[in-house]
C-alpha cells in the first residue's frame, strides 16, 4: 500500500509544533532571562541620588510667663495680634513658621490664645532648646517676644546661637512703686535647740523717708518683727532675725513685709522657709597615718554634707592632733593608709572594729597589708612589697545598690590614674565591685573600690568598704578642669559612704515620697516597699495613706501597688510642710510608715515685673539680630522678608544592590513562566 513521504521542514513549517518565528521568540525569551540571571550573579550596584528642598524656617519663641501679663492684658492683646499677622504675613512668604513657648510647643494655635500662666522664665532654656532641636535644619531667625525677665537658668546671653535672634519687648520697662522681699537667705538644715539665723533681703522703690514692718512667723505665731528704713527712692536693706530649733522634723516659718499704701503689688511681700531640724549629726572620724591631698580631698567630699560631724586626726601629728576624744564614739570611721607599715594606729584600729564600727578603708604606699586583710571584709591583696599600678576606674555597670548614673561616671575614664598596690586581688564572699581597675583602656578583674554591707566577725566591721588606691585629690582636680563642676566623684564617694554607714532599716513596711520637696501645681509621689518575715517584697496589698498639713486637716487616700506600678501619685496639695503617716495589713499584723515632705509654692513671678529691655538689645546685637517694640512687628516683617531667604536642598547618595529590588524577581518570574506556558500550550517541552 502507498504511504506519503513525511514532508520536510522548510520555510514556514512547524518543527516540534511551533512555527520558525515562535521559536525564534521563545529562544531569544529565555536567552534574556538566563543573561539577567548571570548579569544579577555579577551582583552590580546601582547609585541613587535624593534631593530635599527644605524651605527657610523661623521660630517665634514666647515667653508665656505670668510676668509678661502684669502689665495689663489689654496692651499683650494688641502686641499678640500683631505677632499673629507677622506669624501669616511670614508664611505668606514662603517661610516655615512655628512657635514655641515654656514647657510645650504650640504649631497651629492662635497666639492670642496663649495662656500666660508659667511660673518661671528661663530664656536660657527655650533658646537652647530651640538649638538643640533644629540643629542641622535650615532655621535662619528666633523671634524672641518677651519682658526681659528670667528667674531660672543662666542669662540667655551667655549662650551660642547658630541662629539669629529677633526680639521683640514686651512689659513695661518703668519702675513699679513697689516693696520686695527679694530673698531669704537660711540654713536648710538646723540642729535641735540651736539658735539659727534667717536673713531678709529687701528692695524698695518709690518709699523715700518711709518705713516698713517685717514679721518672722511659725504656724502663725510671731517670733519676732523689726522695722526698716527706706532713706533713699530706691534702696536695698537686709534684716537677720535670730530663733531657735525647739521642735524636730520639717518647721515652716514665713517672712512677711506688712503691706504699705500705694504699692504695686503685695504678692511679692511674703516669702516662707521650711527647715529640716534634727537631733544630731553623724559623727565620723578620718583617720590618717600622715598629710596627705586625699585627707583633704576626703574631707572636703564629707563636709558638703551637713549631716556629717568630721573629726581629722593625724597619727603622725602632736599628740593632741592624732587622739580622738578616749569617751567619743563614731557612727563612720575613714582609714587613710592605716593599718600601717609601722603598725602606729594598729591600737586604734582594733579599739573601733571591736564596736563593728562601719568602716571605709583607703590604701596607700604606707598601707600594711597583712593586717588590712585580717580586719577588712571586703577584699584580700597579696602584692608585692613597693611596688605599685597605675589604674583607672571603670563603672561595674551590675552594680544595682546605688542609683548611680552610667552616662556620668564614664567621665572616671578621662581622669588621672591612680597609684594601687601591684598584686593579686580577690573578693571577699558578699563583697560587690562599684568600679573595676582599668589599665589603658583594658578593664580589668581586680577591684578598685568594693563594699560589703552584710558581712561582720569578730575583729571586723559589718559594713565596710574599700577605696584601694591613693589619688583621689587629682580625680576631683582634672573633674573641675573638665566641667567646672565636682559633683561625679564626690557624688560617688558619698553614696558609697551613705551606704555604709546607714543606719539598718529593718521595717516590714516603707513608704516615702521620691522627693522631700516638691513645687505646688506638681504631683506628690510616694514609693511603696511591703516585705514578708523573710524580706520578700509583697504587692496588692491595701495601703491607708494619711497626710496631715499644719493646720491639723487631714486627707486619707486608699491605693493598692502592683508589681508593674508600687508608686501613688498626689495631685493639687497646696503649700506647705506636711506628715503622712502609711498602714497595711499583714498577716493580721499591722505594718506602719510615717516620714514628712514639703510642698513649696514659689511667687518668682511676682519678684520683678520691670521689663529688662536692655538685656533683649543685647541678646539681638551678639546673635546679629534687632530689637523691636510692640508697635514696630511691621518693620521685623519688612526686615525678615527683604533677605534672601534660599531654600536648602540636602542631597543623599546610596548604592543600593539590583538583587535586592524585589520586583525584578517577579519579572524574571513572568518572564521564564511565559515562555514555559507558550510551549506547554504548543505540546512543546
């Protein structure tokens, strides 16, 4: 039978189902797809370049103190709607304009709707906050509207602005006729039974050949009145009443200038003063093998504190310079290099750790190591004779028992290294590292100061700790040369004395506020701390809280802590010293607290109401600024519109990897799936 001949493959005829042209196709598609796939292998990068257009901004800063409002609110209204305009007629321009007042920031309010109730001004603040938050922005000018006045911080003038400042002076710059208690100047601590000076600061204005009456006052009770004579228009007088502490705890006493005829305002006639007296001070004695810059280093850190009665005695000193009183006893006791290589204050060492007198030991090129390790608690030394390290001091960041700050104590790392005994160094069981030696900037395993606060046996103190190097002198000299302050150090070296030397407070049931002076319109906040028989702490347990002002009116609040929240916070307490008193239920055993707190409500306001154009001139002339009336924001507009103000445009360049754009991987996908369906469809493979 006859069969055809298959016919060959020739110009336009299908091979494999597909027609030449769609071969064609196919091949060059999955050619692309395997050469971007081998291209993307290569991994090329890809620049991108973004440009921002950041428009000119400037910043009406307000000064919204209750100062400003004292010269009438009829003349603000109308300065406040003209800085209203400046605010449109600026924006009209193309500028970006915000405005920013004490203690929030306002962006689309109605200056004429700003309540001019702060209690403080702080210029100093608001323009370094400004600084602060538009550094790097394309800020040209603060307008700065304002009486002049600032009662906190540092003179706005003493401050670098990359910036111009624009003033504009409110207030009224003419002397009120007026009298001022201007300041009291009293101790903050007063002891049981001693006398106490309170100073009165007085400024009168408008008074000449006048005379006026003040009064010392205690829970409205006179304790003395004296009179004072204004010789000339404008004077300054002081007065010094003299009283006793005859009660403990925080005593409230007001100084008032009984009010005269004719002036401006009396809010600023009274002044009150809260005194903490107490029965008496710690006494600590620093014992010293010889004169050394640490003794004074030492007692210049302790004298700060008042708390503290610091006897110095030099061993090596006349007799009557090395013996403290033989009937005196101490709550503290500092060892300068002692115990001594030649064993001369060996006697009294062991006559004080004999009573587990708390203790802070400071090692030095004197000190005798074999008998410091028998009688510390804290740490052992073995070193070699004569021979010593020069170390820094590094924070144990697990260190939890102090509220120390990190951020602060990474300043030990820029001071003077100290002198330490070279040798092995290990801890004491209970013993806890405050700050690790630190060689170069290698931390090391040995300790520079430690405590141990839960330690004790025959021959040694119970709570002790250990500053195991001489040097601390240069520390607090190279701090002052760094930030004009010694606040890190001493704060450091009193807190490890506070710790020691506490008294043990082995109440089940604490409760204290986070502060002992608060400022009225805050809120008063109390710490809650409950414990169990084995000093567990407990939580959701009811707590009565009971505070009692001066005038015997008591308040009762019931709050229960939690672990996520043990604080309770007090709203709205007007002025005054008060006492509280905490109780709690546990285990059908009742737990107390009671401690005191005072809430102070501070008329800086009220203390000067002259506006102080002078300081707002000088503020504009160092910042390459003007001075403007209220009357004259139309030529602060003329002036801030008639400058070229440019745009900034900020660019950024990135390389950015092509396998990493996601969508190239779907069109690879699509790609690859299309020539796989076009075959498929065509019976190909």
């Amino acid at each position: 039978m006859y069969q055809p001949l298959p016919r060959l493959a020739g110009s336009g005829t299908a091979v494999g189902g597909f027609d030449k042209r769609t071969t064609y196709g196919l091949a060059a598609l999955r050619f692309i797809v395997v050469s971007f796939l081998c291209f993307l292998l290569l991994n090329p990068l890809i620049r991108s370049v973004r440009t921002i257009t950041e428009k000119p901004k400037v910043v009406l800063a307000v000064d919204n103190s209750e100062s400003v409002a004292a010269a009438g609110r009829p003349a603000l209204n109308r300065a406040l709607t003209s800085l209203q305009t400046l605010r449109q007629q600026l924006t009209d321009k193309g500028l970006d304009v915000s405005v920013r007042t004490f203690g929030d920031t306002v962006t689309d309010a109605d200056l004429t709707q700003i309540a001019f109730t702060q209690r403080t001004s702080n210029l100093s603040g608001l323009l370094s906050g400004i600084r602060s938050d538009y550094e790097g922005r394309n800020l040209t000018d603060v307008v700065l509207i304002s009486d002049g006045i600032f009662n906190q911080g540092l003179s706005p003038t003493f401050g670098q602005y990359p910036f111009a400042v624009q003033t504009v002076g409110l207030g009224d710059t003419i002397a009120k006729k007026d009298i001022q208690l201007k300041g009291i100047v009293a101790n903050r601590i007063a002891y049981l039974g001693n006398q106490f000076p309170v100073q009165a600061e007085i400024v009168s204005n408008g008074f000449q050949g006048r005379s006026a009456t003040v009064v010392l006052r205690q829970n409205g009770r006179e304790l003395g009145r004296q009179s004072v004579n204004f010789s000339k228009n404008d004077t300054f007088n002081q007065l010094t009443f003299q009283t006793t502490a005859t009660q403990k705890g925080v005593q409230h006493y007001v100084v008032e200038i009984l009010p005269q005829p004719g002036e401006f305002s009396t809010l600023n006639n009274r002044q009150d003063v809260y005194l903490d007296v107490i029965d008496g001070k710690e006494k600590v004695l620093l014992l010293a093998l010889s004169p050394h810059p640490d003794v004074k280093a030492l007692r210049n850190i302790l004298e700060r504190n008042q708390n503290y009665e610091l006897d110095v005695r030099i061993l090596t000193g006349t007799p009557a310079e090395a013996t403290p009183p033989a009937d005196k006893t101490y709550d503290l006791l500092i060892l300068h290099q002692i115990p001594d290589n030649g064993g001369l204050g060996n006697a009294l060492v062991q006559k004080y750790l004999s009573t587990n007198t708390p203790v802070l030991f400071v090692l030095g090129n004197q000190s005798s190591l074999g008998p410091f390790n028998t009688s510390n608690p804290v740490m052992q030394v073995v070193a070699q004779p004569n021979q010593s390290d020069k170390v820094t001091g590094s924070f144990n960041g697990e260190f939890k028992q102090l509220n120390l700050d990190p951020a602060k104590l990474e300043l030990l790392s820029k001071l003077p290294p100290m002198s330490v005994p070279y040798g092995e160094f290990r801890l004491q069981p209970g013993s806890e590292v405050v700050l690790w030696q630190q060689v170069g900037s290698v931390r090391t395993t040995k300790p520079l100061l430690a405590l141990n606060v839960n330690a004790g046996s025959v021959g040694r103190p119970r709570k002790a700790a250990v500053l195991a190097g001489e040097g601390l002198w240069l520390w607090r000299l190279e701090e002052y040369a760094l930030t004009d302050k010694q606040e890190v150090v001493d704060e450091l070296i009193q807190k490890v004395i506070q710790l020691i030397s506490v008294k043990e407070d082995r109440r089940k049931l604490r409760v204290y506020p986070i502060r002992n002076e608060f400022v009225a319109g805050e809120k008063v906040i109390f710490e809650t701390e409950l414990y169990n028989d084995i000093y567990e702490r407990l939580y959701d347990k009811p707590v009565r809280l009971e505070i009692t002002d001066e005038k015997g009116i008591t308040r009762s609040y019931n709050y229960t802590p939690t672990e996520a929240n043990s604080r309770f916070e007090i709203s709205r307490l007007p002025q005054g010293a008060y006492r509280f008193r905490a109780s709690v239920s546990v285990n059908n055993r009742a737990e107390q607290s009671a401690g005191q707190f005072v809430v102070r409500d501070l008329q800086l306001e009220a203390l000067n109401t002259t506006a102080d154009h002078g300081l707002l001139r000088q503020l504009a002339k160092q910042t390459g600024g003007q001075f403007y009336g209220p009357t004259r924001v139309d030529a602060l507009v003329k002036n801030l519109t008639a400058r070229s103000h440019p745009a900034r445009l900020s660019s950024t360049e990135e390389m950015n990897e092509i396998i990493n754009w996601r969508w190239l991987f779907f069109v690879v996908l699509t790609l690859a799936a299309i020539e796989w369906g076009v075959r498929k469809f065509n019976g190909g493979y």
